[in-house]
C-alpha cells in the first residue's frame, strides 16, 4: 500500500499546517557540513512537494552550529517558491541584522522553559533570556516580520527532570506577550506522553493563549511523538512542526534523538482524513534523495517502508 485506507475521526482539525525544519534543525544536527548546492535542492524539493513552510536555516554563530555557518551565502542564492514561506531561526540583535539584510519576512527565536537548558543553550538565566529577546521581537515586528517563539524542554529536562506545566506556560506567555505571534512548544528529549500535552494546551488556554498561535514540536526518543501528535489535535492544535526523513534532534540535548518525521505525520493525517496539502510520494522521493547524500537511511518508517515497496516493484 502507497497510503493509509481514510478513516475519519470526529474532533480533529479540517487541516493542519506543518511547520518543515528540516533544513535547518535537521541539518545543523549533521555530523559533517552538507554542501550549499544539496541545501538549495532541499529546500527547493520540500517546497516542490507542496509544504508551505520551509524553515531555511539559522543565523546562529557558526562556532556553535557550523553546519549552517553558510545561512547568508544560502538566502543569496536560494529562489524562493511562490506562496511558501521561509522562516529563519534568529538568536539574538546581530542575527536580526543580518536577517534584514538578506530580506527574511519570517523569523523565530530559540528560548527555554528551564534554568539549566537556558544557561547551556544561551549562557543566560531564565529571566535573563527575555532581555536578550526582547529588541529582537521589537524591532522584527516594527519591520513587519512575523516571529515564532520556540519554547524548548516543556516536557522533561535532562538536568532537571520533569518541568511543572506553569512554568512552561509562564515562559510562554511572555513570549507572547512581547510579541511572538505563534509558540512553538517542544519536547526536546522526546518524553512527553498524550495526557501531559493535552493538560499544557489546556493550561495555555486558561491562560489566555489561542489555539491558533500554538504549535506542537515533538522528537520520537521514547516513540511517542505520533501520539503526542494527535492528541494535540484532539486539543484542536493546527500547526504541527515536523522534520523530512526525520532528520535532526537537539545539539545541546544530548539524550534528543530525531524529530518527528514528516512523512510519518503524512501518513497519519492521510488516514485520517486531516487535509495538509502534501504529496507523499514527492516528499519521500526527497527523503531517500537526502538520505542517499548524507550516506545512511532515513529514520522514518514511512520512507523505509515506501522505499522497500518501490524496489520490490
């Protein structure tokens, strides 16, 4: 079989928005630095296959990510497609600069629901992150940029252990509130179950957050990320990021391993009927074709089980 038979499920969402970070936290995970001209053909084959967010890359220092040290080489060269958009990832005001002057419309800022993650992740305090944060809201949105919020370790830390929910929300809130038009919330080890992500959506509308300015992150470390998924969308969440082939985790996270692979979401929405605008077979085709680049096979289920049918045939 080629896809899932459809069998709706009351309560989901018509459609669902998927957030593609393939080509930047996918890739910035990579053992060694993927040429420019793969990354072009990435984003360009993503884009193809019908995803309308493409996350590009990320301006941070290349001393910690240098496998996207080329960002500004690659906004140079890349084409965008028309109707997509192609956020960048942006840490601090000398990223925003050099996201103005490439004429990124789209960016999104990297905090932490904990003290030990944001002190690893950013060498700052909780609080201090948001002073960090806030001229670059600031000045996005006095540009008319759009600016995502990720909202890192809501789920579980691996210094910390487990992470109250009020505090994830107290983080996110103030994200919002400085200006971050969508949260971004994540399970960056991967030990979020159904229950836990349907009890922070619920808190995050008490407190005031609309489910339209939320979206689910989830990485596959302990195999629940699928599930998560969906109980996200019983909680009417509509924008869902996910990775091509599964690619990426967390470099400062050492217990994340890979992002909920896009195809694996495809499949699922498929057989449920959630329309995302997506041709599966196109997506595959450019996760077998990265796979083949990077030099080992594509994590996903999905992929595997399409490519093995292929072949067979």
């Amino acid at each position: 079989m080629r896809a899932p038979q459809r069998v709706g499920r009351a309560g989901l969402p018509e459609r669902v928005t998927i957030w593609e970070v393939g080509a930047r936290d996918g890739l910035q995970n990579e053992g060694t630095v993927v040429p420019l001209a793969v990354k072009l053909e990435f984003l360009d084959r993503l884009a193809a296959a019908g995803l309308g967010v493409v996350e590009a890359t990320s301006f941070v220092h290349p001393k910690w990510v240098p496998q996207l040290a080329d960002a500004d080489e690659l906004l140079a060269a890349m084409t965008p497609r028309p109707g997509v958009r192609y956020p960048v990832l942006v840490p601090n005001e000398r990223g925003l600069d050099r996201a103005l002057a490439a004429g990124v419309r789209h960016i999104a800022i990297f905090a932490s629901a904990t003290e030990t993650f944001a002190r690893r992740n950013l060498n700052r305090s909780l609080d201090e992150q948001f002073a960090m944060f806030e001229p670059v809201v600031g000045r996005a949105r006095a540009e008319g940029l759009t600016v995502r919020g990720y909202v890192s370790m809501c789920f579980g830390d691996p210094w910390e252990g487990e992470v109250a929910v009020d505090q994830v929300v107290a983080v996110g809130r103030r994200l919002v509130d400085m200006g971050c038009e969508q949260l971004s919330l994540g399970d960056t080890i991967g030990v979020g179950t159904p229950g836990h992500v349907q009890a922070l959506i619920a808190a995050f509308r008490a407190a005031g957050v609309d489910l339209a300015d939320l979206a689910v992150h989830f990485h596959d470390t302990y195999g629940q990320a699928l599930a998560n998924t969906l109980a996200a969308l019983e909680s009417g969440v509509t924008t869902v990021d996910a990775s091509a082939g599964g690619l990426g985790g967390c470099p400062y996270a050492r217990s994340a391993t890979g992002n909920l692979a896009t195809e694996d979401l495809v499949w699922m929405l498929d057989g449920l009927g959630v329309e995302h605008g997506v041709d599966l077979a196109a997506l595959v085709a450019t996760s077998v074709w990265m796979a083949e680049r990077l030099g080992r096979p594509s994590p996903s289920r999905v992929v595997r089980a399409l490519a093995n049918a292929d072949s067979a045939d």
